[in-house]
C-alpha cells in the first residue's frame, strides 16, 4: 500500500510540475504525506519507531519519484519552441546535482520528517 501511495504522489507531484512549470514545495510535500498516511495507516499498532523509519523511507521516496518523473519527461520550452528531455542529456545523479537546490533539500528534509510521523500514526482504539 505504501509503495502504491508514493508512486501516486510522486507522480502526481510531477506531473504537476512539468504541467505548470514550477517545483511546488507544498505538491511535494503533499505527496510525501500520501506515502506516510500510506503506511502509517495499515500499520497501526505494530512497533512506532519502524514505522516511523519506514514512513520516512517512503516520504523520502515518494519526492524522488516526482523528480524522476520530471526527468523522464519531455518539457516544452514555448519560447523557443521546442522540448527537453533531461534523460536524454545526463545521468539521473547529474541532473539532481544540478537542479536540486538548498531550498529543495528543506523540502526533501520536511518531507522525510512528515512521512515518519505520519507512519507512526495511531488509529484511535488500535494497537
């Protein structure tokens, strides 16, 4: 399930991206969220540090798969008519080298944090 909910987010997250043109922290983080809920969910009652770990790991993901997306997919530059595809000029490594910031490193941070507390959500009245 949790594998499912960073994969929608992340692609959602990209997808959305590529559509307007921005990295939106707020998208990203919100797909970190899906993946921590994702796992956290399914998961009530069982050990809350893995679970947080493991939320962690998905959040963290779930942001790298938005990347991934915009990476693989083709970007229209209007006003030079034409598109790019980073896959089609570097190495996945180079690009996050190149076009990840401080900025985004904050968000991949929050993102990591929001997943691992919302994998060790608690159900009311489970574990």
């Amino acid at each position: 399930m949790a594998v499912v909910g960073a994969l929608i987010g992340g692609v959602f997250w990209g997808w959305f991206a590529v559509k307007t043109g921005y990295l939106t922290g707020a998208i990203a983080l919100l797909s970190a969220a899906i993946a921590g809920i994702a796992f956290g969910l399914p998961t009530s009652g069982m050990n809350r540090a893995v679970r947080a770990i493991m939320g962690a790991t998905f959040g963290f993901f779930s942001i790298l798969v938005g990347y991934y997306y915009i990476y693989t997919t083709p970007i229209d530059i209007p006003f030079y008519g034409y598109s790019i595809i980073f896959s089609e000029r570097m190495r996945f490594g180079e690009f996050m080298a190149e076009y990840v910031g401080p900025l985004d490193y904050l968000f991949f941070t929050v993102g990591i944090i929001e997943g691992a507390v919302l994998g060790a959500i608690e159900i009311e009245g489970g574990g």
